[in-house]
C-alpha cells in the first residue's frame, strides 16, 4: 500500500477556540480492499489546534463540515447527512448523546489525546454497524506500548484558553497499560465583530431567554477526561483488551439554545475478546461488548428569565447504550469473509419541569431501541479487480414506556441492506471505482415521540439508494482524488414548519443528495508541499406536495435543509522534521437553504490561518498559531432546524465562529 506523508493542517484551528497539540496525519492514498479514508494521528510531531473531533475532521476533510453549538459539542456533518444518519464509534463501540437539542453529539464524547487514527466510510457502504446510512465515523484509540513512556502538554491561549493533559502507559510482553487526564477551560471566545457568545444570545426576540447580568461574563466551560486501556496476551492466540472513558463536562454555555448544559457526565466501558488461528473457517474470532452512559442535566440558570426557582426551567435527560458484536473472520478460496452478530439496547428518557421540581412532564418516554443484526462481508481480488461486498439483515424495535406518554405506540422495523464497490487499477499508480448501495435508519425516540407534537409516533424508516464512483492517480509528486456520488433518500426524516409559527414536527419526505469532491497534494520538495481539497453537496426534495399536505405554511422550496456549501482548503506547508510551517486558506460559498421551514441563509467567508511549531529536543516541542488571522465574522452550517433554537425574529440564531485567536503549546514526552 502506498501512502503519501501530509503533515496538513490537522484540525481546521480557524473554527476552533480551544488548542492541543499538532499531529501529523498520513492519509492513506490507495485502499485495495475498501474505501476507507483513514486520518492517522498516532504521531505527534508539533502542534495543531484541535478542540473536539467534529473540528478536527472539518479541517482535514473538505466533504465534511462542523456545526457550531457552543465553545465544544460541535456536530458533524458529512456529504450532507448528519445527526442519527451518520454513525459515529469509538473503537466501534457505540455512544449516543442525551441531549435532544444536540449539545452532546456523540463526537464530543472523545478526547483529542486518545486518538489512534479515525477512520471515515462515506455512503452506504458499511454493514458491520447498526443504522450506517449516510456513512460512518470510527475513532481508533491509542493502545499502550511497552516499556514506559509518557507525555505532559500545557496549553495557553486567547479567550483564557487553559489545557493541561497528561499520559503515562507502559507494560511487558504479557500485559501492558495505559492512563491518562486533561483539564480544560476557557472563557467565552469572540467573534470577529468582538462580540462574545452571550452578547450574540442578545438577539433574541425574548427578552428571557438572554444571559442575565451574573451570568454574562461566565466562563464558556470547564471539562475533565480521564481514560484507561489494558491489554492482556493471553497465551499465544488470545487477547483481551478492556478500556475506559469518563467525561465530565461543566456549565457549558450554549448560546444557541434557551437551556445551558449544567452537567453532562459519561462514562463508557469497552470489552473485547479475540482468538486468533483457530482453524481453517477461523482466523479470528471476535467478542465485543461495550456499555455508556451519558447524564445530561439543562437548565434556564444563567438567564435572564430565572428569577425564581419556579421561573427557572431545568429537563435532566439520560442515555444509555449497551451491545454485543461476535465476527468471524476468515480466508476461504482467497477471499477474506466475515460474518458477524450485531445486538444492542437504547435507552433515553427526559424530562421537564423547574427547580421545584425537575420531573413535572415528560419529554422523551423512557424509550428502548433493540436491534438484532446478521451481517456478511466479502472481498477478493481478480486480477486489477478489487471486489467488496456486504449483507445485512436488520430486526428493530421501539418500546416507550406508555405509562408515561399514552398517546406513544410500539413500532417495529426491518431492514435489509446491502452493498458492492468494485476497484479497477489500471495502472500500479491509478485506479477507478464504482459502488452501490442500499443501507437504513429507524427514526430515534425524539423523532418518534418527543413532547409538545414535535415528536411522529407513525415515521417510516429512511432508506437510502447510493451510487458513487471516483478515480485516484499519482502523476509524479501530484496526488489527486475525485468522487461523485447520488444518494436517493425513500421516506428521509425530515424537520419542517407545522404552521406559521415556529413549531416543528418531523414527516417522511423522498428526497436526493448528490455531490463530489477532489482532493490534489503536491510535494514541491522534500519539505514543502501543497495540500488542497474542495467539495460540494446539493440536497433537494423531490416532491414539496408531500410537506404542503401536512403543513399550514408554505411548503414550495425543494432545497433540502441542513446541507453545507461548496467549501473549499488550500495549505502551504513546510516539515524538514524539525520545524513546521503552514499557511492555510478555507473558503465556503454561501449556503442554500430551506426559507420555508424557518433556515436562514449563511454567508460565503474566507480565512486564513498560520502554524508554527518546532522540536526543542530532549523530549521537548512547542507550538503556536494564529487562527481567523484577518479577524473575519463567519458563521459555519448552523441556521438548521429541528432544534429548540433562541430566535431571532422568526428565524433560529446563528452562532458566529471565533475571531482571530492565538495559542501555544508546550509539550514533553519521554
């Protein structure tokens, strides 16, 4: 396999207020057997800017884009899907948020200082996971070493920017071990007009729902992570491997929202058992199970409206997630199988009410999800033809509790998909590929039943009917990659106005989603390169008859909401080993957006950003950068809908990104 060494830019650190440490990344330039995009970031050379994993991946990748919540939580979006139509893992394990509104994305959930690599599937293309329909997100975490090794970083930077992150790992050849911690907090950051977040929440149409005069000046958020990984070989053929992540997250603004995050606790467990060469049909045997939970406690305390513990609103809310996945995978006539059982339970329940007392209505009725998966993976190679292919069948059900809400029903769903994506290398520097494919999601408990008629008891499943096709070729020093894809969307789960006001409720919709991107990186010499990617989406609905019959309002634009605009990156890097350089410039065109069901219209921006860090050697290296250096006001795919917003007017507010912000890190590793 070859690859191409990027030391890119890592985290797009324009859109980022909080720092961590450069990495370098090595993206991988040919997949034989899948079509992966794997971002490597095992290896920490100098610096980048990186505050959660929806940022980092934003930056790095120009078919994905970020959206702005707060100073952390940031949401992912990919190709245009997003929320519960994209899967995001860690080490394959699922993790869901508690939040309804979104404040706790499943990306959060992971800190920066874990990651191994991250590996993105885009389209339908994945059966090994529960609901891949738009593609699929893992974070590959770091395994501990032998021997003892450790690593001590403190970060400074604007806005009262504070990080202290720690790791000590070590083992034999039998079992080794690994911890780690951080501590962050920072204040409120400013956009480029120097407003701070609570000063942007002062658009709101009700005078309530703005910080109070106590609160105004708080700090954006404090947070703690602390981690831990075993590993254990067992013998000759067997491995246990047991790991831990706790997250602690505390008053988090969220501007956008009329509740901020008082607290958002996580605790996740992973076990993973392997066997490996037991035989002919076995080269390794599999057992996962994973358990997390996520409390997440919102309230009305730092506004303007909470002038009583009766007038201050609070909705403590829970998720958990638990499952099991036995795979076997073998070689069988020189083609690698797998096959695999795929189990887990949901849960999510919440409430609402005020101080006296939290519990007074139910917003999500103590809902589980249980799903029972079967799955069969494939791939040989014919000759220049790389073949892959996947099956899965899907049994799926929902089960409120009707105790708590009468009016919400049991529903039931299943599902088959499949998929196949053929590589034809045309030459040892060249290749073309094609797939297609089937996948689908069951709508969540908040689509099914969430309070106040937002909430569809009778939301079918989407099912999505994918086609992509691309080629990658290396023309000397010149990489380049282009893909294409069209995504026919059967009853897509979608948001829209109810009537004139600003209630909402989800419907089934047919809808498409098509687009491409390319990507070209140019090696100039031995240490300076040029790294460039751009992409563009369009989503559309095919029919607006189908939201007119349900809505009161106008229902006449076909521009589907929630998808970014054609955005573009291109960074001129310079790495001798010692130092590094980079000047980056991000682009987007302004966004298209659905005026009928209350998205506003976000303005094009163009920024720029410069990086420096170097090796002081002796286990030393320091970082620093200069982020929105031209100080520009931008906002970044945050006008959706769907979520309880602050308004503006009629219309949700949007968040600014920072304005110009600076940063260094000081790093130690032995």
């Amino acid at each position: 396999m070859k690859k191409l060494s990027i030391l890119s830019l890592a985290a797009i650190a324009a859109l980022a207020t909080e720092p961590v440490t450069i990495q370098k990344i090595t993206v991988e330039a040919d997949a034989p057997k899948s079509d992966n995009k794997t971002i490597d970031a095992n290896e920490i050379v100098q610096f980048s800017r990186q505050s959660d994993l929806g940022e980092m991946l934003s930056g790095t990748l120009p078919e994905i884009t970020h959206v702005r919540t707060s100073a952390i939580g940031n949401d992912i979006v990919l190709r245009g899907f997003k929320k519960d139509n994209l899967n995001i893992t860690v080490d394959d394990a699922k993790i869901c948020g508690a939040c309804p509104n979104r404040m706790d994305p499943p990306a959060m959930h992971i800190s920066s200082s874990q990651i191994q690599n991250v590996e993105v599937k885009e389209g339908p293309f994945d059966v090994s996971q529960f609901g891949s329909l738009g593609g699929k997100i893992n974070v590959v975490t770091k395994d501990p070493s032998k021997g003892m090794h450790g690593e001590v970083s403190a970060t400074l930077g604007s806005y009262d920017y504070r990080k202290i992150s720690t790791t000590l790992e070590g083992g034999n050849d039998k079992v080794q071990a690994l911890v780690g911690y951080s501590h962050e907090s920072s204040a409120q950051y400013k956009d480029g007009n120097g407003q701070t977040m609570s000063e942007q929440a002062d658009n709101a149409s009700m005078a309530a729902q703005r910080y109070s005069a106590n609160h105004k000046n708080d700090d954006a958020y404090t947070r703690q992570n602390f981690w831990a990984k075993i590993v254990g070989n067992i013998g000759d053929n067997q491995k246990l491997t047991l790991s831990y992540f706790g997250d602690r997250a505390d008053n988090v603004l969220y501007p956008r929202y009329p509740m901020d995050a008082l607290k958002d606790d996580t605790d996740m467990f992973k076990a993973k058992y392997q066997l490996f060469d037991l035989g002919t049909f076995s080269e390794e045997l599999m057992i996962e199970a994973y358990h997390s939970k996520v409390i997440h406690e919102m309230g009305t305390d730092f506004r303007a409206g909470a002038t009583s513990a009766t007038a201050t609103m609070v909705s403590p809310v829970d998720a958990t997630i638990e499952g099991i996945r036995i795979e076997n995978s073998a070689t069988i006539n020189a083609s690698d199988v797998t096959f695999g059982l795929d189990l887990s339970t949901r849960n999510w329940n919440g409430t609402k009410g005020n101080r006296t007392n939290p519990y007074a209505s139910v917003q999500i009725p103590d809902a589980d999800t249980d799903n029972i998966g079967l799955y069969a993976k494939a791939s040989h190679t014919f000759g220049s033809i790389d073949l892959n292919g996947g099956v899965r069948y899907d049994d799926t059900h929902i089960n409120p509790n009707q105790s708590l809400m009468a009016s919400a029903k049991d529903r039931d769903y299943s599902n088959f998909s499949a998929n196949i994506l053929a590589r034809y290398h045309y030459s040892n520097v060249g290749n073309f590929f094609v797939g297609l494919g089937q996948s689908s999601r069951v709508p969540d408990a908040r689509e099914l039943y969430f309070a106040g008629g937002i909430g569809n008891t009778n939301l079918n499943e989407t099912i999505n009917r994918e086609i992509d096709m691309g080629i990658e070729n290396t023309l000397g020093n010149l990489r380049l990659k282009g893909t294409l894809f069209y995504s026919d969307l059967k009853d897509y789960i979608y948001a829209y106005k109810t009537g004139v006001s600003t209630n909402t409720s989800y419907a089934n919709i047919d809808a498409r989603i098509m687009g491409g991107d390319i990507t070209a990186d140019y090696l100039l010499n031995n240490e300076w390169s040029l790294r460039s990617g751009i992409a563009y989406q369009q989503g559309s609905k095919k029919d607006t008859a189908q939201l007119a019959a349900l809505s009161t309002a106008v229902q006449t634009d076909k521009d589907l909401a929630d998808i970014p605009p054609f955005k573009g990156r291109i960074a001129l890097v310079f790495d001798d080993a010692k130092n590094y350089a980079s000047a980056e410039w991000i682009a987007a065109q302004s966004q298209k957006y659905d005026r009928d069901n209350g998205e506003q219209a976000i303005n094009g921006y163009a920024i720029f950003n410069l990086k420096y860090g170097t090796n002081l050697g002796n286990g030393f290296s320091l970082s620093t950068g200069i982020n929105n250096f031209f100080n520009r006001t931008y906002a970044v795919s945050n006008s959706y809908i769907g979520l309880t917003t602050l308004m503006e007017g009629a219309q949700p507010l949007i968040l600014n990104e920072p304005g110009r912000n600076f940063y260094a890190t000081l790093s130690y590793k032995f």
